[in-house]
C-alpha cells in the first residue's frame, strides 16, 4: 500500500467503538466506498440515514478537520487500493494444499504489516524511542501470544544492554508492576486492549508514575485510552482458525521499529555491546 494513511483501514479497525449513528456512517462508506468521493455532505448523510452534523461528527472523531479533507483521503486510499490489486486476507480454510497456505499466509502477514504502516502514529513512535532512550528500565507486560513479543522485546533491548525484563503471567506482571519507578519504562502488549491482567499492572504502573506504552489494534479501548503513548497496529478481523498471527506480526514489527529508532539514535554509544553480543555469538557456534 503505497499511501501510508490508508483511511479506509482506520474506519473498519474503528467501527467497533463509534457511536450508533457514526457507526451508520462508516456502515455506508466501507459498503459503498467506490462512489463516496462523488457524494456531498448532504448526499452521505442522507443515504446513510444520518444528518450532515452527524456526518461531520464521524469525519472529526476520524481525525480529520473537515468533510472536504475527509473526501480526498478517501480518494488518495482508493487510488492505493486499486494498486494493491484489492488483496484481500484470506482465513485458513480445511483441506487447503500447502501451496495455498504458504502464499495466504505469507500475504497476511505482509498486509498486517501494511496495514499497520496505514494507522501508525510518527508522532508517537518518536515518543516512545525518545522514552525508550532515556530510560532507567524496561519492562514488557503481554499474556499468551503478546507474550511472545515481549521476549522478541526483551532479547533485542538485552542487546544494546538495556536493563530490560518480560513478564509474560498474571502475577509476576503485578509483582513488576508494583516495583516499576517514575524513571522506568513499561510496554504493554495486547492486541484486544482490554485483557484484564494487563489493565490491572498498568493502572499499578501509573500509580508509580511510570511512562506507559501500549501496543495494541487501533480502536478505541481501555488500554488505548489510558496509556500515555499508543502505538496502533492493525490487523484483519479473521476467526479462531488463524489464532493470533497477523497481530503478532504486526506486534513484532513495532518492536523492531522501537529496536533500530534507539539502537540508530545511541550508535555511537552502543555498538560497542552489539559488537560483543555479535562475536560471543559467533564463538558459541563455531565450538
């Protein structure tokens, strides 16, 4: 996706939390997308069954400062659809031959990163390195497979010699949470938003004056709406076959992001632990 603010992704990750009536809007606009930048305010409201306030309440809820604006991003993401070839992610069906698996899958995971390219926040991204830099510790908070990218997270920081931990079960999160400090740094991994365990060591960690990073879908959430830096993946709404994968793709992207904006803002400073994590790695294989 060559448009890197793909507005057609932000309403169908969004949907879920809009109001009724915006709800109605973003309904209209994801079923009728080809002839929206056609349609005038009064036209949308209309076929939508809203009012033009309504309308303009749902363009302002997704970021934009007016209706017009609103239009030519819809136009600049139906341009980059049609150079996508419209792909589509497509569920683990029964019976599938492994030549289908493999192009489906990997075609999943390239569109979650894409996607995730699309509702990402810079802003917040350079936050959170500049956080992430100057940092006392990490800490990484994620259940079951968010789990697994706060190890990804853990291993990668170790290596510039970030003091660093991940804390993958519900009580050692509350028992890392309760010693976090205000010079600390803590990540929370989750792609729902609202698992309870994670929810419970954040609002610990607030009360320590920790900074608060989420990773976690663009929607709105509890963990989106009360961590202080939000960084946004998104991914498709697939069923139970597929399990976790494209968000932890998408997950572990972010980190990687995280990873290299410290690691390329500190070079001077770090290479040299890189260089010996790198050798003594190479030493251990060669025995």
């Amino acid at each position: 996706m060559s448009i890197n603010n793909n507005v057609l992704i932000k309403i169908r990750d969004m949907k879920d939390s809009l109001t009724p009536v915006e709800r109605m809007v973003a309904d209209y606009i994801l079923e009728n997308t080809e002839e929206i930048p056609h349609l005038s305010i009064k036209a949308l409201a209309q076929a939508s069954k809203t009012s033009d306030a309504s309308v303009l309440r749902f363009c302002k809820t997704m970021g934009y400062s007016g209706y017009r604006n609103f239009i030519v991003s819809i136009s600049a993401s139906l341009g980059s659809r049609e150079d996508d070839q419209k792909a589509q992610y497509t569920d683990i069906q029964p019976g599938d031959d492994l030549s289908t698996i493999i192009s489906n899958i990997s075609l999943n995971n390239c569109q979650s990163i894409e996607d995730t390219l699309s509702v990402i926040d810079r802003k917040e991204i350079a936050k959170a390195v500049e956080a992430l830099r100057s940092s006392k510790r990490i800490a990484f908070f994620g259940i079951g497979a968010s789990g697994l990218v706060c190890m990804d997270g853990e291993q990668k920081f170790s290596r510039i010699n970030k003091m660093c931990h991940s804390y993958t079960d519900g009580h050692s999160q509350l028992t890392a949470a309760t010693l976090l400090e205000e010079q600390d740094v803590a990540i929370f991994v989750s792609n729902s938003g609202e698992t309870v365990e994670i929810l419970d060591a954040l609002d610990i960690a607030q009360r320590n004056k920790t900074k608060c990073i989420a990773i976690t879908k663009y929607t709105k959430s509890e963990l989106s709406e009360k961590a202080d830096i939000v960084l946004s993946i998104s991914t498709p709404e697939l069923t139970i076959r597929s399990g976790a994968m494209g968000s932890r793709i998408a997950m572990l992207t972010i980190i990687d992001i995280l990873f290299a904006g410290v690691a390329s803002a500190e070079y001077e400073r770090i290479k040299v632990y890189l260089k010996k994590t790198h050798n003594i790695l190479l030493k251990k294989h060669r025995h």
